[in-house]
C-alpha cells in the first residue's frame, strides 16, 4: 500500500487518548476491509449472473431439441397416414 492511508483532523483543543485512538485503528480497520468486500459480491455476481446465462442456454437448447422432435414425429405421422398401403 503506497500514499496516505487515513488522515484526520482533531478540532481545535481536542487531544488524542487511548479511547479516540482506538476508535481510529477500528474505523480505518472497516474501510481497509471494505473493498475486499466489494471485490468478493462483485465476484459472487458475476458467478450468479453467468449461472443464470448458461441456466437460459440450457433452455433454449432443450426447448429447440423438443420442438426438432415435435416436429419428425408429426411429419412421421403424417407420412404414415397419407402413404398408401395397397
């Protein structure tokens, strides 16, 4: 980690004691932590949202294959009925 990490500005006539110091390292703590914590929902809805594409390719896939098989059933039958058997 390079440059300035936190920097604060106490009022004019406070000072720093252990309570005030403690409070700093806990909210520097948090926002050090939060873009890891950004980067891993980022991660998690890239993973959701390419579950959900290949989910719908899926479909699609079996939905084509049905309405293929739909389709040579039904131009099986009518070549059955319409073939004469004499």
């Amino acid at each position: 980690m390079e440059g300035v990490v936190h920097m604060e500005f106490l009022e004019q006539g406070q000072t720093v004691n252990s309570e005030r110091y403690i409070s700093t390292l806990r909210a520097l703590k948090l926002r050090l932590r939060c873009p890891a914590v950004v980067v891993v929902a980022v991660v998690v809805v890239i993973i959701v949202v390419v579950m959900v594409i290949i989910i719908i390719i899926v479909v699609v896939v079996v939905v084509v294959v049905v309405v293929v098989v739909v389709v040579v059933v039904v131009v099986v039958v009518v070549v059955i009925v319409t073939t004469d058997v004499d």
